[in-house]
C-alpha cells in the first residue's frame, strides 16, 4: 500500500467546524466523520473509542463511550447540544469498516 496524500484532509478550510456566528455546521458532519476514518484517528483501547486529532485541524483527542446503552463523546457539541456529533458517527463509520 503507497502513502496516502493527506493534504486535502489535512486543510483546515476543508474540515467541517462549528461556525459560532451563524451558529451551523460549516460542511456535512457525515464528510467530517469519514475525514477522521481517512486519517486514522479512531483507536479502539479495549474499553473506550479515541477520536485522535487530525493533523493541522486541532490538538484535542475525544474519547467516545457507550454509558448505559447511550453514545457519549467529550467534545463541545454532543456535551452541550446531547446530539449525535462526528466522533461517534466516526466511531459508528470505524465499527461498520472493522466488521468487513
């Protein structure tokens, strides 16, 4: 397998953040969940998930946790809006390709 050309994943214009102005989502969530599944970012550690940081995009890793039946994940939008972000959905992406 050659090495992989990250550089349009790694553009911080073309990963998908939150906009605090108009208060959206700057790309699809589902394109920024399989940014983190391009780049290698989901480890698995026998307990809990990692979404690593992509490079040049950020420094956080978040740790995703299945608690009581219910997906949770560290990060700013699923801490503070309880809804579905692109660290789980990654994670969900993550688990369907380790299936095959």
């Amino acid at each position: 397998m050659g090495q992989r050309d990250l550089t349009q994943w790694t553009n911080k214009e073309y990963v998908c953040k939150w906009d605090v102005t108009n208060q959206v989502l700057t790309s699809d969530q589902k394109a920024k969940a399989q940014k983190f599944i391009d780049n290698d970012c989901i480890v698995f550690d026998g307990k809990d998930y990692w979404c690593k940081p992509i490079l040049g995009y950020n420094k956080t890793s978040y740790t995703i946790k299945l608690i009581n039946g219910e997906w949770k994940c560290n990060c700013q939008w699923n801490t503070t809006k309880h809804r579905l972000c692109s660290h789980i959905l990654a994670v969900f992406l993550w688990i369907d390709k380790s299936m095959l």
